[in-house]
C-alpha cells in the first residue's frame, strides 16, 4: 500500500478538461520544434546581421553560442522545476520567455541588445524542452502507443534542427534577417493559447522544493563547461581561454555530485544514474549527438564554401536528408516491435555510420546526388532510426516523479554531445585545412571530419550493444516499479 501510494501521489493531476492524446502530443511536440529550430535558423541569417548592426566576428558567433549555453546550462532545472511545480505550468513559463525573447531580438538595435536576447531565448527553451518529452510520454500509455508518440517528438525535433537553414535562407531572402527571430512570435502565441486551453496539468506531489544550491552548481558548470568548449574553435584547446573554464566547469559539476549525495531532496538523485536504462542511454545520446548534430553545419559549409550554392539552394539541397530524418523516426517503433529497442539503436547507429563513411570520399567537384544527397540521407536514416528507441529506453526507466528530469537529461545529452562534437570536429577540420581556402583544402578538412564522425558512431553502436539494456523497463506508474526506484535511491 505504501509503494501504491507513492506511485500516486508522483504523478498527480489537475482537473484540466480532458484533451485527446493527438492533440496534447502535437502541442507538446510544436514546442520542440520551436526549440530545435532556433538551435539552426540563425545560420544563415549570421551575415547580414553582422552587416546592420556592425558586429565583430567574436560578437557573431555568440549570436549562436548565447543560445546554446543557456540551453545546455538550465535544462536540468528547467526538468526538475516541471516535476515540481507543473509540467503545463513549465512549459507555459518557458514558451512565454521564448516567445518574448524572440520579439526582442528581432527589434534589437545593437549587438547587446541581441544577444541578451538570444539568452533568454535560450532560457526559455531550457525551462520548456524538458517539459515536452514528459507531456508526450504521460499523454500515452507505455508500449507500442508510447513509442510512435516518442517517434513523432523525435521527428519533430530532428525536422525543426534539419529545417533551420531551409526556414532561415527563405526569410531572410524574402524579408530580412529580422524574421527569423519575429517569426517564432505568433507561432509561439498560437502554440501558447492552444497549450494553456488543452494541455493537462501533472506534477510530482511529494512536497519537495527545489534544490537550490544543487541547480546552481550544475548550471554554472554545465554554462561554463559549454563556454569552454565554444573557445576551442577559435582559440584552441591548449591555452588559457578555453582550459580555465573547461577546469571550472568541470570542478563545479564535480561539486554538483558532492552536494547531491548529501542533501534530502537533490535535483538529480544519484541514484537515478544506477538505472541502466537511464545512463546507458543518455551517454549513447551524447556520443551519438556529437557526431549526428555537425552534420548539417558541415553539409552547408561544404555545399556553400566547395560546391557554390547559395544559402537557399543549400537549404534545399538538404531537404532529402529531413525527410529521411522524419521517415527514420516514424520507422522506429516498428522497428523496436520487431528486433528490440536496443537492436534498433544500434542499427541505427551503423547507418549513420555507413552514411559518413561515404561522405567523406568527397571531392571538391562533387555531384550533388553522390556527394550530398545519398550520403545525407543515409546519415539521417540512421539518426532517427537510433533517437527514438534512446529516448524510449531513458525515458521508461525512472518514477512519474522524475519524469521531467530524466527527460531534461536527454535534452541535455544532446545539446551537450552536440555542442562538445561540433568544437573538436571544428578544430579538427581547421587544422587539416591550415588556413588555405581553396575548395580542394576545405573538402580535406570536412572530409576529415565526416570520417571521424564515422569512428564516434562505430564506437557508440559497440557501446550501445553491451551496455543498453535488452528491452525496456516495466511501466512507471506501476506500483513494483516505483518501489523499485525508491530502493534504488535509497541505496544511493
């Protein structure tokens, strides 16, 4: 009776009028296309904003490093805070900054003004992205139903990152770069009446507060472990700017873990990293995100600084590569039905594997459906092949009451394993090239990169065999299962 009590008191809800599930699922599912768009849509746009408002170089790349910090750095909080004080609430809250956000930078009149605002977007979206996964998965039994909802998050998420250049060339084309800010304002109003109409409220109701000293420590260190990572691509690993806060990072997350295993209510419980499902998954989502998120920004280096095209038919020129990326998440589930979620990670993982074997064969005078259409598509299969049943198996193995930091702790895989790939895989390619322009030397260094994202993934599919568990975990509302985790966390 215990343990049935415990299950029920972490995943109460509001009485919100009741929503059909596909419903629920699609708001949850436009607010992280929402969030992944903005990770990529600026892109484009980083020229002639650069041009208005008088940037410098450095100043530039923050447009893209502010959001990106802010994201990676409070998604754990922004999952914890759902757990406690409302999934809906959360995802309200941060679709409301987000959105104002957005206004701002697209009114901003200085590069200070912009960049303020392209952390508060990344606030904003940090305190939202966890907030969707735990809607999608409470909106839908676990099983086969659970799997196609993850599917269709998956594939909304990977389409809105795919379609970032396509959406950010055709803006600023036709209007200015401007819009690729303004444009998430009215969408996101509209997402944002939808989701305060119809989305269900849950929370855990265990009475707990925040860990305050836990959710600052791991902010800090994951901020400045990001801020050390975005220095190495123009300054380096070996010198002061990029190891200081790269050690800093690291010591106050080390610090994070010490505060953790002592206080009574920890934002992360520790004892969540001993479920198999959880860290197994969540590790494979980082080495596989480091490798998987570069692929579109070296694609359109290549395709504009080798091949000649201009932002749009860039943008176009990777629309197979989306559409494989949807296709690979929707065929995910019947994928898991038939060989296993852990089989199905892992042959995902060799086709993304596959696909940048064969993209690094490329040459300076490449055709495009050999040296960019194929290679892409098969690279993308694989990601949404291998991104569903991650997230599935990370998702099913912890209580109702963790599921907002479980799923904050993919979001942050993610980012994180993105972020960190993109910066050595930069470096890299910057050191093959040794400063020469010309096709010839470029292709050189993004060949090189594409063959050391094949090795990443390799080693990632061998890891995912022996350490993902065989299936997914019994059902988390079910009584046995959260006495289970309780035991788990006790032990810790």
């Amino acid at each position: 009776m215990t343990s049935m009590r415990e299950a029920t008191r972490t995943s109460r809800r509001s009485s919100s009028p009741a929503s059909p599930a596909w419903l629920v699922v699609a708001l949850a599912c436009a607010g992280q296309f929402l969030v992944v768009l903005d990770v990529s849509v600026v892109n484009v746009a980083l020229p002639s904003m650069r041009a208005e408002l008088g940037m410098s170089a450095s100043g530039l790349q923050w447009v893209v490093n502010a959001y990106a910090i802010a994201f990676a750095g409070f998604m754990l909080l922004g999952g914890r805070a759902g757990d406690l004080y409302g999934r809906k609430r959360m995802f309200l809250v941060g679709l409301t900054l987000f959105t104002l956000a957005s206004l701002a930078g697209g009114l901003a009149r200085d590069d200070g003004q912009l960049l303020l605002a392209r952390a508060v977007q990344g606030l904003g979206a940090a305190v939202l992205a966890p907030s969707t996964l735990t809607i999608v998965t409470s909106a839908v039994p676990q099983g086969a139903a659970r799997a196609r909802a993850i599917a269709t998050w998956t594939a909304v998420g990977a389409g809105g990152g795919a379609a970032g250049g396509l959406v950010g060339g055709v803006l600023v084309d036709l209007l200015s770069w401007r819009w690729v800010l303004l444009i998430n304002v009215p969408v996101g109003a509209v997402v944002l009446a939808g989701a305060l109409a119809r989305l269900p409220e849950s929370r855990a109701g265990d009475g707990r507060r925040l860990d305050v000293p836990g959710a600052l420590l791991v902010t800090a260190g994951l901020a400045t472990l990001a801020y050390g990572i975005s220095q190495t691509e123009a300054a380096g690993w070996a010198v002061p700017a990029t190891l200081v806060p790269l050690a800093a990072g690291l010591v106050l997350i080390g610090l994070f873990g010490v505060v953790e295993a002592r206080t009574s209510a920890p934002l992360m419980p520790l004892g969540l990293l001993r479920l198999r499902s959880v860290s197994s998954a969540n590790v494979a989502m980082l080495l596989c995100g480091s490798a998987m998120f570069s692929m579109w920004y070296f694609m359109t280096l290549y395709a504009q600084n080798v091949l000649g095209y201009p932002p749009l038919e860039a943008g176009l020129a990777l629309m197979p590569s989306s559409l494989a990326i949807v296709l690979g998440s929707k065929l995910a589930p019947r994928l898991m039905r038939a060989v296993g979620a852990r089989t199905a990670a892992v042959l995902g993982a060799l086709v993304a594997a596959a696909g940048f074997g064969w993209q690094s064969t490329m040459s300076a005078d490449g055709a495009y459906v050999t040296a960019i259409m194929l290679p892409g598509v098969l690279m993308m299969l694989g990601a949404g092949l291998s991104s569903t049943p991650l997230a599935a198996l990370a998702t099913s193995g912890a209580a109702p009451g963790e599921a907002g930091l479980v799923s904050g702790l993919v979001n942050t895989s993610r980012t994180m394993g993105g972020s960190l790939g993109l910066a050595v895989l930069s470096t890299l390619a910057a050191a093959r090239t040794a400063g020469r322009g010309t096709p010839e030397a470029l292709t050189e260094g993004y060949a090189l990169v594409f063959r050391v994202g094949a090795g990443v993934l390799l080693v990632g599919a061998v890891l995912m065999l022996v350490w993902l568990p065989r299936r997914t975990a019994p059902a988390t509302a079910d009584p046995g299962s959260a006495r289970n985790f309780q035991e788990v966390r006790q032990r810790s």
